[in-house]
C-alpha cells in the first residue's frame, strides 16, 4: 500500500530500515507502474544522515501514443545464430 499519494503526481514510500534494498526500490517502481505515475521517493528514517536516506525513483513508462509507435514498426525476426555458426 503506499504511504503518502501527493497530488497524484508523487508517491512516497517510509521506510525505518538499516539499509534500502531492490525490494523497496521495485515495490515503489511497481507502484509507479500500476498508477502510470512517473515520480516516487523513498525515504528512510534509519539512517544517521537524514540525505544518505533518500532515494529519487523515476518511471519510464510509454505513453499510450509511444505504444502505439512502437506496435506500428515492422517485427525483426529472430536471428539464428547456430546456423551461422556452422558455417565457420
């Protein structure tokens, strides 16, 4: 569940850690993902100064116009390297 929700534009994650770790920093991303918000922060009390705590999380999702782009471009077919490696 998120903490704070700022004027739908910013989510903001509490944490009382020792240290932040990839589980935090991917269950805001999540977050991120499932509002399509763009900007959360994580904020951790546990740490001696109040700036080493505070970690800055941006999400690159495509806007509904660049997935329509990029569903439009042609498909690369896969390349089978064990062929050409035959060939050598």
């Amino acid at each position: 569940m998120v903490d704070l929700l700022i004027e739908n534009k910013l989510i903001i994650e509490i944490k009382a850690v020792p240290e932040i770790n990839d589980y935090h920093f991917f269950q805001l991303l999540n977050y991120l993902r499932l509002t399509e918000m763009k900007l959360g922060m994580i904020l951790n009390f546990h740490s001696m100064l109040f700036k080493n705590g505070v970690k800055r999380v941006v999400n690159k999702f495509m806007s509904k116009f660049e997935k329509k782009i990029d569903s439009d471009w042609p498909k690369i077919k896969e390349y089978n390297f064990s062929n050409s490696l035959q060939n050598l």
